[in-house]
C-alpha cells in the first residue's frame, strides 16, 4: 500500500513539474516571439554580402515555427525588415493544416520575388534579402527560402495530423513510464548503496577508531549525504529531459519545448565547452603533482639517510637534517601550489580571488608573533644548540629536552612536569647544554663543598670520589674528577664532576651522591664546615705532612 502511495506521490510530482516547465516555457516563448520582433545578428557571411546601404536600418530574421527561413535586409515598400519578419511571421503561423500542404511558390517581380502559399500572399523576398541556408548548386537565393519554407510548413502540417496526435499520446505514456522506472531505479540504487556503506561502517568500525571518535562513522554519513545528493539531482536533470520530450511531441507546445530544449542544450555545451577548457588546466596540475611529490619523496629520503648516518652531504648535519627535510618539502610544495594555481578551473574567478585575498589578509594580520617564534626555531635547529634527548638549563628551569617545535621547546624537569618555553625565549637567553660535549659518555653533573685547610686535600679527593663511586646511576668509566677551582680566605673550595647514565634521574643521582659525600666524611671525622675567623687563632691552621693522608677517625698507620 506504502508503495502505492508513493508511486501517486512522485506521478504527481512529476505532473507539477511539467506543468511548472510548460509555464516558464509558455513565458519564455512569449519572450521570445517578441525578440523575434527586435535585430537579431546576421551571420558574417551575410553581412559581407550586403551593401553599405543596409547599413541604414535593422536586419530581421524570419522564423516560423521555431525555424529561421531567410534573412530581411532591406525594406519593402517602405516597410522596415523588422517590421517585415513580424508581418510575415503572422501571415504564415495564421495558416490552418490544410493551407500548409498547398504548394508554395516564388512569383518574380520589379526587384524581387512575392512568396505565396496556395494563393496567399506571405511576404516579400527582396533581391538584397539572404536565405537562411545556403542554396544548392545552381539553385538560385529565392528557390532555397521557397524550398526551406516549402519543408517547415509541411513538416507541420503532418504534426497536425489527426494520427500524429496519438502516437504524441502513445510517446508521452512511454516516456512517463520510462521516467517512473528510471526514478525507481534511482531509489532502488541510493537504497542499495546505504544498506552497503552501512554494513561497511559496522565491520570496519574498530579499525578506524581514535579513542572514542570514531572516524568511519562519519565518513559513511558523508558518502550517504552525497548519495543522496547525487540520486535528487538525477531525478531532477531526469524530470527536466521528460518535460523537454512530451512538450516537443504535441505541435501546441512545440515552440516552448524548442526554446526549453534549446535551453538545455545551450546550458550542456556550456558546460562541454568550459569542460574541454578545463582538461588542460586539470592535465597540467596533475602534471605539477605528481613532480611535486617525486621530489618531495625523494628529499625525504635523502635527509633520512642523513638523519640516520648513512649518507653525508657537506652543511647538513644529522641534527638539522629533519628540520631540512620539513623546510624543503615546504618549499617544494609552496612553489607547485603557486604554479598550479593559475591552471586551476575556476582560478580567475571573483569568488576565487576574494578566498586568497581573505586566507592573505588572515596570514598578514595573525602571523607576526608566530613567524618571530619559528625563525627562532629555525635558529636553534641550525645553531645545534641543543636536541631532544638533551639534559639543559634555560633560566632557572633545568630538565630533559622532549620535543624541539616549530614555535617551543617542551622540557621535562626531575618533577616530571612538563615546561613549554618558546624559541623567542631561549634564543634571548643562555642555554646551559649539559649533554651537547658529551653524548658518547653521559650528561656531566657537578656538585661542590667547601672544607677547611685543616683537613688535607687528599683525604677530601678521596672522600668524595669514594661517594661518586658509591652512587648508583653514575659511570665508572670516564671515573669522576675532583677540582679545586678556588682558594678562599677560610676555606678551599671542591667541585667533583661525575658523568651519568643516559637514562639516569638528574636529581635522583644528585640525592644519592650527596647523602654519600655526607657519609664518607662522617666516617673519617672530616666535618663538613666552611670556618670563618674574627681574630687570629691561637695556633696555625695547617695540615703536617704526616697528616697528609690521613684523616681524624683514620687507624694510625692506615
């Protein structure tokens, strides 16, 4: 019953439809009967006919029935050739079916020829006038427009024709039904083509999953949407071509369905023709593409093997070799964008040129602090200052380099917090790299103490070596280094330098090892204190050299 329904619903569609064409068409004939009436353009091969005299008033095409018949140049008898067309057109569209199987001939006059159908005069075919096609050979101007008028008229006059009415009855049936099936197909297939990209979606929906998005789903309404789409305007462009071919079967709407028929065509060979325009365009950007990503591919892999060691290239270093790639595929497709787009359909069009002018104006206002952050990047790629992996201190934030980006650093510190620092921002300040001179042996750490000149040198070398070597997390190899890089007035000055495990928890290792300098010297009675004297003391603050390696909890002879 649903389908019943739906039938009568869409049958009716369709009959508003026609009826909706064969208004416009009604109009647009009115239109044009009344343009027919206004200068209409004289083929060139005409107009090099004529004499400079025709120059004077306004050329006329006689059409009949949707046909042109022959060009009105000059007047007659004082009449004007639009004038002419309008007359003439009257007189032969007036004549009834049986008028239009007379025979129609050419009586010779003073300076030209009088037409006739039967008896009846329709119009006058001066010497200077032009038929519409060209005459045979050894036909002269006047028999071609008696012929060509001789063949609309007849051409009609069977239209007319009591049987020709049913087969324009039997044609129309066989058209609505034609239409009726193709609109059920339509449906059918849209239906058909749903079921299917549902099913699609339902197997394939874990295998496009990004969290909880799930991006097939999505992508099977598009493709719906767009089924949809297609099958409302084939039904349309199927609607449009019936309408045409049941208004062109019934002599009475002839003339609309030959305006809206030429309509439609005119609108096809516009579209064939900026088609035709647009291959070599579409030709030329595929063209551009295909190079564009060869070369692309092949800087890829070319910066690849250097980022990996395999391939050296003078100026290029592994460190910069990424971010080169970035810059010349960039460069590469910026420069097959530029080059394309005047190849592109549509590229000189106003709506075209307002999109760039926008998107440019976008650019301009929004890119000042954001080109300032990636030159700056660009700064620090090719300074190789500093790399993911690296153990640096910009400031007073010190951690592990994660990511170096187009516009930040990101910095893990010993917190496990995560710190963004904009490139502006590291490349005004100094970076502490502490793993740049050492990436074969370990991020360096440093800690210091200050002893007095009490307690000897030797012992605190060997004290605080005794605790690097005891913490866990620093090599053995190199072996930690103690300097004394400064002499004060009451105390001297230690720095011990370790180098860490690559994986190794900065401040973790910095832990251990102080916890363990404070045990080496609990343990041989060295205290850690920096003295400060008011006054000269009583004895002399030195170390015997009997003392030298030995430290106050120290076994004598040890």
């Amino acid at each position: 019953m649903r389908a019943a329904v739906r039938s009568c619903v869409r049958v009716a569609g369709v009959v508003a439809v026609a009826i909706a064409l064969s208004s416009t068409a009604l109009a647009a004939s009115a239109a044009t009967e009344a343009v027919r009436a206004a200068t209409q353009v004289v083929p060139s091969a005409v107009a090099a006919d004529t004499t400079g005299a025709t120059a004077a008033w306004e050329r006329a095409a006689l059409v009949v029935y949707g046909d042109t018949i022959a060009w009105f140049l000059v007047p007659s008898a004082g009449v004007l050739p639009t004038r002419r067309a309008v007359l003439a057109h009257d007189r032969l569209e007036a004549l009834g079916a049986e008028q239009m199987r007379l025979p129609v001939r050419a009586e010779p006059l003073e300076d030209g020829h009088m037409v006739l159908v039967g008896d009846m005069f329709t119009f006058m075919f001066k010497d200077d006038d032009a038929p519409f096609v060209q005459p045979a050979r050894g036909e002269t101007a006047v028999e071609a427009v008696r012929r060509r008028l001789s063949e609309v008229l007849s051409a009609r006059a069977h239209k007319l024709a009591p049987g020709q009415r049913l087969f324009a009855v039997g044609w129309t049936l066989l058209g609505t039904l034609i239409l009726v099936i193709l609109l059920r197909l339509l449906g059918w297939g849209r239906r058909l083509a749903q079921q299917w990209i549902e099913s699609q979606s339902r197997t394939r929906r874990t295998s496009a999953r990004l969290g909880d998005l799930e991006f097939l789903s999505h992508f099977a309404i598009l493709i719906s949407w767009l089924a949809r789409a297609v099958a409302q305007i084939a039904s349309a462009v199927l609607l449009v071509i019936w309408a045409v071919f049941v208004l062109n079967r019934f002599p009475e709407t002839q003339g609309v369905g030959s305006v809206a028929r030429a309509t439609l065509l005119d609108v096809l060979h516009t579209f064939e023709a900026h088609l035709i325009g647009a291959v070599p365009g579409i030709i030329g950007v595929a063209v551009i593409v295909f190079v564009a990503r060869f070369l692309s591919r092949l800087s890829t892999d070319i910066f690849t093997g250097i980022e990996r060691g395999t391939l050296r290239l003078p100026g290029i270093h592994p460190e910069t070799a990424r971010a080169t790639r970035r810059l010349v595929a960039a460069v590469i497709w910026l420069f097959a964008v530029v080059v394309a787009y005047p190849m592109l359909p549509g590229s000189d069009s106003e709506a075209f040129k307002g999109v760039s002018v926008f998107l440019g104006l976008m650019i301009t206002l929004g890119s000042s602090g954001v080109m300032g952050h990636m030159m700056s990047g660009l700064v620090l790629v090719y300074s190789r200052s500093l790399r993911a992996g690296d153990v640096v201190r910009v400031n007073d934030i010190e951690g592990m380099v994660t990511e170096v980006g187009v516009l930040s650093v990101k910095v893990i510190n010993s917190r496990k917090e995560e710190v963004t620092i904009p490139n502006a921002v590291i490349v005004g300040t100094t970076v502490k790299n502490f793993t740049r001179m050492c990436r074969d042996s370990g991020p360096v750490l440093t800690t210091g103490v200050t002893i007095g000149y009490d307690a000897p040198w030797r012992v605190v070398y060997d004290m605080l070596i005794t605790a690097a070597e005891r913490t866990r997390g620093v090599l053995k190899d190199p072996a930690p280094v103690v300097f004394q890089p400064e002499l004060s007035d009451f105390y001297a000055v230690y720095q011990l330098t370790v180098r860490l495990e690559p994986v190794a928890d900065r401040l973790g290792v910095l832990t251990e090892l102080h916890q363990n300098i404070q045990d080496a010297f609990n343990e041989r009675g060295v205290q850690i204190m920096s003295p400060h004297f008011e006054g000269q003391p009583e004895g002399r603050v030195v170390v015997p050299r009997a003392k030298w390696n030995a430290a106050p909890n120290d076994a004598p002879g040890a």
